[in-house]
C-alpha cells in the first residue's frame, strides 16, 4: 500500500506524544536510576487504539449526565408553612398534579385580621369625610380673616385622606391574596416532569454540583440534552457547534449524537486535583451542553461519557478489528505480522488481514489479534523478547515520587498513545 504524506504526518506526532512520556519514565522509573528506551518497548492496547474497551485511542473523553431541556421550580412563601408535601424525589407528574398544600389556617388567621383592619381604615375614611365637610361648611360661614387657617386644615385633611384611601386599597389587595391563596392552597404542577428535588426547610439542595434554593424543582419529560464537564487543561478541544458521540457507562452498545451547543465558561467551579503526593494543586471545571439528535431510551439523570465525533460510529459498523495500518509490519507483504507483548516480553505474531481504509489508513485484521493484546509500533531494530511496558505500567512505576506527572498521550479518559520505535 502507498504510504501518503498525510499517514507519516500521524505517525510523527503520535511517536512524539509517547517520547515525552517515555522518556520521564525512563528518567524516574521508582527512582532507580535511568532506563534506556531500546530496552522497554512501549505498547498499547488493541481496544484503547480502535476504541472497543473503555478507551477510544488518543480521544478524549467527558463526563456528563443527562438532564431535562426544561426544568420548572415553585418557591415556597416564607410567610406561610407547608402542611404537607404530596410528592417524592422522583416521582413522575403531570400538569395539573398537586405537589403540597400550604397551612390554610394561617391564611384563615390572617385574612380575618385583615377584614378587620378594612373596617377600621373605612371607618376612619368616613369619619375624615364628615370632618372635611364640617370644616367646608365652617369655612363659608367664616370672617375672611379665618378663612386661611380653614383652609389650611381642609387641605390637610385631604391629605391623610389620601393616604387612607391608598391604606385601604392595600389592605383590599391584601385580602384578595389571601382568599386567592386559601383557593389555592394546593399548588400543583405546571407541567409534566419527574420531581427532581424537594427543598424540605434547607438552606439548599445540591444537583450535580449546583446550589438550588428552589422549594420543588421539576424536570420535564420529553427532550432531552447532556450536561457535560471540561477541564481548564483541555477546554480548548472542543468548541459550540462541534458534534459529540454520547457513550452508555452501562452498555457499550449504547450510543447517540448531539451537538454542543453551549459552553459555560462564566460558570466554573475550582476543584482539588491530586497528583502524587501534591493535594494542594486546583483545577477549574467548566459545564457545558450537548443537545441531542435523539434521546431514545436515555434516562434522567443518566451518567454518560461524551467524546468528539470523529466518525468512530461509522469505523464500529465494520467487522473485525480495524486498527492503524502502521501498526502492521508489512516489510513482507504476503506475510503480514504485528509485534504483541506476550508475558511481558514482545513477540512476532502473523496476522490475517482484510480490507483497507485508505481514507482512515486502518486495515482489517481477521486473525491473529484481540481486543485484549497489546501491541506496539514496528521498526526494524525490534527484536523477539525485549521487555515491554504499558502505559498503566508507567503510571504505576511513577508512585511514590515527588508528584511529576507521567504522561504518554492526551490527558483524560481514554488517555493512549502509539510505540516509540521507528520513528524516522
């Protein structure tokens, strides 16, 4: 198969993400000293490079958690109790399904008191009308001389009766409210949803990460979307608009598309990072959201994992196990082998090969490798029992040290990268 410029330009900077890598673990491996890199091979598993295990070769992953497109919250009235709560976290409503009722004595209490009270302001009302017009008839009958100081105190008059008028309007509002809430003292829901938290007297539930103060908090039933979290680190791999590929924690059969449609970045919350023995590093992680072509036999709050749509959903359509075609030495065509780590040590193993992907430059391997080899780039100083090392065993060989962090490929879930040899 012709090699094309694009194909050389994947190789080079794969080597060169697992050359970082290689060379801090050869520096530090369990501080023992150096470790030359032509004595550990580094390779990769099968599933991690064609993305059939818990990885998908060098793509990042995030998780995220599916929601409601729309939520609706009722805030409870401070000013009143609840006297019973008819629903559960969970539950599933629909418009018109009474959530809680409020304490109808307490409004019977205060609507009373408030009758009263409008008596009284029109009693008072009236009693400023007759004294105004007393102070009119005085007024006429009155030497000029007196006539100012009668009107001075009609206009004063006319004032607190102003405000006894506003005073009484207030209070007739008043009452109105509170027969409307005696009529309604039974709130139900606006819309059809699943009761996602009920806020029974706390200072605020806690959803995901976020603060709601809300009494009830209903998420609706129908569309749905992916709330997702980026890191500070690797924000700037995906951008609003960028197609995603939504993966199943529980099944890996599970998949579905979406776009991301916006990306929170006003919104970050610090969290604590941990790398060795340094507990005191923070990272900010930033929400953002997916919107989804189809939300077919998805859950509220369902955990997912989320990556970027690279044409992966097409590449798993195919059979067998597709992997990049520079990981087959073909120095003789007829005779294809792969280089697999077999107990530690690297081994020669034929292959049966397939079709070809000169798009993708993947071939099709039909015999000779499983999802569970490991395997590593080929070039021709390899030789038959060089020790090999994974990347989990770097990782692990890092341990105990001062806190540096060993990295072979991009950061996140998924996290892999190609061979160090034949590099040229």
């Amino acid at each position: 198969m012709k090699k094309s410029g694009g194909k050389k330009l994947i190789i080079g900077l794969v080597a060169a993400a697992v050359l970082i890598g290689v060379i801090v673990f050869a520096v530090r491996r369990n501080g023992s000293g150096p470790v030359d890199p032509e004595k550990a091979v580094f390779v990769e598993s099968v599933a991690a490079i064609t993305g059939m295990g818990s990885s998908n070769g060098m793509m990042n992953r995030f998780s995220g958690v599916v929601e409601s497109q729309e939520t609706w919250s009722i805030e409870q009235n401070q000013e009143y109790s609840v006297a019973e709560v008819y629903v559960k976290v969970g539950d599933t409503v629909e418009e018109g399904t009474p959530l809680f009722i409020y304490d109808v004595e307490q409004f019977n209490e205060k609507l009373e008191q408030a009758k009263i009270d409008l008596e009284r302001l029109n009693a008072e009302l009236s009693s400023m009308n007759t004294t105004i017009a007393e102070l009119e008839k005085e007024k006429a009958e009155a030497d000029a001389s007196l006539k100012a100081s009668y009107t001075i105190q009609i206009q004063q008059q006319e004032l607190e009766k102003k405000q006894k008028e506003y005073d009484i309007k207030s209070k007739q509002s008043e009452i109105d409210k509170l027969n409307d809430n005696i009529a309604n003292a039974t709130v139900t829901s606006k819309i059809a949803g699943v009761v996602q938290t009920i806020n029974n007297g706390n200072s605020g539930q806690t959803y995901y990460g976020e603060n709601d103060n809300s009494f009830i908090k209903i998420m609706k039933t129908g569309d749905f979307r992916v709330k997702g979290t980026i890191n500070e680190s690797n924000i700037g791999e995906i951008t609003e608009g960028v197609s995603m590929i939504v993966h199943s924690r529980v099944d890996p059969d599970k998949t579905w598309t979406g776009t991301v449609t916006v990306i929170d970045r006003e919104n970050g919350k610090a969290s604590q990072s941990y790398y060795g023995s340094d507990t005191s590093a923070q990272s900010t992680n930033y929400p953002f959201y997916v919107d989804l072509d189809s939300s077919e036999d998805l859950m509220l709050g369902q955990h997912v994992y989320m990556e970027i749509n690279a044409g992966q959903l097409d590449e798993s359509k195919k059979t067998g196990i597709w992997i990049d075609e520079y990981y087959v030495d073909q120095t003789d065509p007829e005779k294809p082998v792969i280089w697999a780590a077999e107990n530690g040590k690297l081994k020669k193993r034929s292959v049966t090969l397939g079709e070809r992907d000169e798009e993708l430059f993947k071939v099709q391997v039909l015999e000779g490798l499983t999802a569970e080899d490991y395997i590593a780039f080929p070039d021709e100083t390899m030789k038959e029992g060089t020790p090999t090392i994974t990347m989990e065993e770097m990782a692990a060989a890092s341990e105990g040290e001062d806190g540096m962090a060993v990295s072979g490929g991009m950061a996140g879930e998924g996290m892999s990268s190609a061979g160090m040899h034949g590099v040229g």
